[in-house]
C-alpha cells in the first residue's frame, strides 16, 4: 500500500519521503518513482521508536522544505487468542503499528501548524472494526486503537487545519497477504459484497482523495475500503460463499 500510495502521491506532484525499515523494500519504490520523473528519497527506520519518528520528520523538513501529508501505512500481524498473546509480540505489534502513528504525528503536527495545515491518512483495518478471519488479539487492539486515536486527534488539531482520518482495508492481495494459499485468497475475495479482489492500489487511490484540497471538508472520518464488507452483517455474507446455498 505504501508503495501504490507513493507512486500515486508522486504522479500528482508530491516530493515523497518513503520510510521502511527494510532498505531494499523502499529503494526500488524510489527508483521507480524517479525513473517516472518524480521527486522521491527514502529513509531507513523503525517507526517503533520514537528517535526514529522524530528522524523521519527532520528529514522530510530537511529534504523538501516542509509536510503536507503523512501517511502512517506500517503495519504487522500479531496472531494469537488471548491465551496465546506473548508479552513479545503485544508490546512489538502496539508499537509497530499502533505507537508509530501517535509518535510520528507528535513530530509531524507541529510542521504541518508551521505550513497552514495538513493531512494525515492512518492505515487501520477491518480487523479494527470487527472480529478477524484469524484470531489476532495484538493486531485487533492495535488496529482498533488507530481508529480512536485518529478521531480525538480529528477533533485536537481541526482549528489548526490539520486533517485526521482513518482508512480500513478489507482483505487484499498485497506483499503482506500473498502468503496465503489460493483457496485463502479465493475467499478473501468471494466474502465481500462486491467479490472481487482488493489491491494496494485501492488504498492508494482513496489516500490520494483524504490528501487533496477535495477532501478539505472531511477529517476523523473511518472509510471502510473492503467492497462493502463492514456493510454486512454476518449473516447476509453465507450467500457470497456458500455458492448453492437457498433460504428454505
Ligand atoms: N494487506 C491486507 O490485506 C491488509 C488489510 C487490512 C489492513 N492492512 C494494513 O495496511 C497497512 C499496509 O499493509 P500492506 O499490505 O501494504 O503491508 P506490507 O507488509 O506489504 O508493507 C508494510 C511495510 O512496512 C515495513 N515495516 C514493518 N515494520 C516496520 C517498522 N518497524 N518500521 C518501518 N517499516 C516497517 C515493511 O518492511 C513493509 O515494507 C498495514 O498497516 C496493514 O496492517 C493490510
């Protein structure tokens, strides 16, 4: 999604910064990007700490002069059951994906005031919402704390004119789901109203609206992007897998 979503910032005139804590992951975004024509560089960071966060912004300040736009797109799996939970794997999984937004945005917010506004888009997920295919208690806290988190900071920094708001992705194919075994992948897709395959480009295409002057009127606003999943309830979704099943 960071990927799609850099590409798609750049076709429409951003200077992009891209972090990654794995180099080789966010170069070949670069490469791409500027081979187009873009204006891209990247960082290598762990957005778990808040050093790193504070890195990130300097950077961008640094390297382009000033921060429109913050996408907080980093996130990992946390699997596991309540009995299952390691210490480990809740502090890595609430930090990666739930504190990097909070400490990112504590170094962002102070240059967007700076610049007359901005926006930020968080990256959460329809496991935030409601109870996964998978049973990933970490992933749920985690993702369900960015939606409240972008809500209160919504209402913190709208007289600042800084833009908070929240995109879930439903079940995509991307780099962090293509893992899964076709069968898995087949119904990914077949559950959601619309049945056909999310991407990384989706994503892209509905941050590049939270990021424009279009969405200008629009902050602390949760966007489902899952072809009409979270619209269902669990009973009106048996139909879209269940290919001969009839209401008798
Ligand atoms: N793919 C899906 O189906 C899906 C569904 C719902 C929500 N999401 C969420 O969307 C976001 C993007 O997902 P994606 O599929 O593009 O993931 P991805 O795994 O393809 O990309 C995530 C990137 O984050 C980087 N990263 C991991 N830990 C990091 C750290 N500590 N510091 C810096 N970089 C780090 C990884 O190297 C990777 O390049 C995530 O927050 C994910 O939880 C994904």
């Amino acid at each position: 999604m960071g990927v799609a979503t850099a590409k798609l910032f750049s076709s429409h005139g951003a200077s992009v910064l891209i972090v990654d804590i794995d180099e080789s992951a966010g170069s070949a975004t670069v490469d791409a990007i500027v081979s187009a024509g873009g204006e891209a560089s990247m960082l290598v960071a762990d957005v778990a700490l808040e050093s790193d966060c504070k890195s990130i912004v300097e950077a961008a300040i640094e390297r382009y002069g000033k921060l429109d736009i913050l996408m907080n797109s980093v996130g990992i799996g946390g699997h596991g059951a309540t009995p299952d939970v390691t210490e480990e794997t809740w502090n890595r999984v609430l930090d990666v994906d739930l504190k990097s937004m909070v400490f990112i945005s504590k170094y962002a917010i102070p240059e967007m005031v700076k610049n007359g506004g901005g926006s930020i888009i968080n990256v959460s997920s329809v496991d935030g919402i409601r109870a996964a295919m998978t049973k990933n208690i970490p992933y749920a806290a985690a993702k369900g704390g960015m939606i409240a988190v972008t809500r209160a900071m919504a209402v913190h920094h709208g007289r600042e004119n800084i833009r908070v708001n929240c995109i879930a992705p439903g079940m995509l194919y991307t780099s962090m789901t293509e893992h899964w075994v076709d069968t898995t992948r087949d119904l990914r897709r077949k559950i959601a109203p619309l049945g056909t395959e999310g991407r990384a480009e989706d994503i892209a295409m509905a941050a590049t609206f939270l990021a424009s002057d279009e969405s200008r009127w629009i902050t602390g606003v949760l966007l489902p992007v899952d072809a009409g999943l979270m619209a269902a309830g669990p009973q009106s979704l048996i139909n879209n897998i269940l290919d001969d099943f009839e209401y008798v």
